[in-house]
C-alpha cells in the first residue's frame, strides 16, 4: 500500500466532510457515490474526509470506500490512517481542562457524551445517571458498539485520555454553556443544530483540534500544494478558511455557502460525487 501511495499525485488533496455534506439523511455513503469515488480513487485521486465522528463511526459510514488517505476525527481530534492502523495526530484536554468543562456542562444541567481512550480501548462515556432523550437516541442509533461504557462517577466519566465532549439537548440550555465555554482560549465550542433531528449539538474539543490543523498536518504530512474541501456547517468553516478551494453542498448553511468558492448539488443527490467526476483529471 505505501508504494502504491507513492504514486498518487499529492498535489491536490480533496477532503470532504461526511454528515449533511457526502452522506445522505440515512447517515450512509450511497452506492452511487461509492462507486464512483472509488473509481476516481483507483485512479489516483488523493481524497479523504473531516469529520466530528469517531474512527469506526466514520468507518460504518462509508462502509465499502477505498480509504488510503488518513482521515480527520473527532474535529480535528484525531488524524488515523486507516490502511495502516496508525495514529497519526491526537488532541487530548488536560486534566484540569476537562474537570473544567464537566463542571460548566453540569452547572447548566447538560448531559454529555465523553469521548476517550485508554490503552488498547476507545471509549463513549455517558453519564447514566443523567440521560436525556438526545442522549438515548445517539446511544440507540449506536447500539452494540464496543465502545459504549456507561457512568456512575465523575471519575469513571473522564477517566482515560479525553478528547472529544458531545452535548446533546434543546438550543436555550445548551447555548446558555456556549456562551460561557466559547470564550475559553483553551477550547475550540461548536454550537449547531444536528443534521438529522430538531436537537442542537454542542462539541467541545482542545484548541488545538480543529479541522483547519488537521488539513494543515496532512498537507504537510502527504506533500500536496493544494487543498480543496467540501462541507455544510460551523464545523467546517475553519475548514474552508485555509483550502484553496472550498465547496458548499446546497443543503449548506447560507452564511457558509457565502465563504465558498461555489455551491455543488445536495447531499442528497451525491453533489460531492459530481463535482469531482466533472473535475478531477488523473
């Protein structure tokens, strides 16, 4: 696999996000655009996705893609190549760092999702003591992952190397914490409403984990000159500000398809799959 990696031309390096922007409402890639991406891959198209998913959410996601590139996790979190198994970059919070953002998240009565690792495990942590329906319906849609290990104790909670904290409610509470968490210099806080349902999301991560660092690493990682990136919401606008070229899907937030060198087709009509069959060239 790394000789023929070495034969694709990195000049270009073309990153995608995954929800609302390549995967479509059913949270899967879809035949179509598997195909043909994997066509455009065995042709030598250095392509990968950004992500605020985890390495095997991600993977389930777009089950039956040729993944030779390293992806973006987590936001940014976590840089994994999946052809070797490598970890490439990780982004975790300090101690104090994430003792500080639980007690924020408990002050204003949100429920988390804690993202971690120990040696040899990856984590989803909630408390169960305190699960919302936000709460229960991501962990329902993730039933039977290896992950999943719940609560009882602050300690059991953040045990581990955290890297990743997901809040799921309405948009008052959980905007009522961003307010606070957002002018921290020592967190990057997203704030926006989930692609699939009518609940808001709040992500919080280190500052240095953002999908801008981890384009910035693979670029420098994979040697290409150029970048183009294609996205939906706030968590790819830091994304869009240092790509070459930066592609908005139609379903896209309109303050994000402002900064986008142009609009592409829906999600839902594979718009990511199209641009790049009318536009990359071997």
């Amino acid at each position: 696999m790394e000789e023929e990696d070495r034969r694709i031309d990195m000049k270009t390096l073309y990153v995608t996000d995954l929800d609302g922007t390549l995967l479509t409402s059913a949270e899967k890639i879809s035949a179509y655009s598997r195909e043909r991406l994997n066509r455009l891959i065995g042709e030598g198209m250095p392509f990968t996705f950004a992500t605020a998913r985890s390495a095997s959410s991600a993977y389930r996601a777009v089950e039956g893609l040729d993944l030779r590139m390293p992806a973006i996790l987590y936001n940014g979190g976590l840089i994994y190549n999946y052809a070797t198994g490598e970890t490439l970059r990780c982004v975790v919070f300090q101690d104090d760092q994430k003792a500080y953002v639980l007690s924020v998240l408990r002050e204003y009565g949100i429920a988390s999702i804690v993202f971690a690792a120990t040696e040899g495990r990856e984590r989803l942590v909630w408390d169960k003591n305190h699960e919302t329906d936000g709460v229960r319906r991501y962990l329902w849609r993730r039933r039977g992952d290896g992950r999943l290990l719940p609560a009882t104790t602050e300690e059991d909670l953040l045990g581990g190397y955290v890297f990743y904290f997901k809040c799921i409610g309405p948009r008052e509470q959980l905007e009522n914490a961003w307010n606070v968490l957002k002018y921290d210099r020592r967190f990057i806080c997203i704030f926006h409403q989930e692609t699939y349902q009518n609940d808001f999301w709040m992500e919080i991560s280190p500052r240095e984990a953002t999908k801008a660092n981890g384009v910035k690493f693979l670029r420098g990682y994979l040697g290409s000159e150029r970048v183009v990136c294609f996205g939906d919401t706030s968590n790819d606008s830091d994304m869009f500000d240092v790509c070459e070229e930066k592609y908005a899907v139609m379903n896209a937030d309109l303050w994000l398809k402002e900064k986008a060198t142009g609009v592409i087709g829906y999600c839902e009509e594979d718009g990511v799959t199209k641009w790049l069959e009318s536009n990359f060239r071997p």
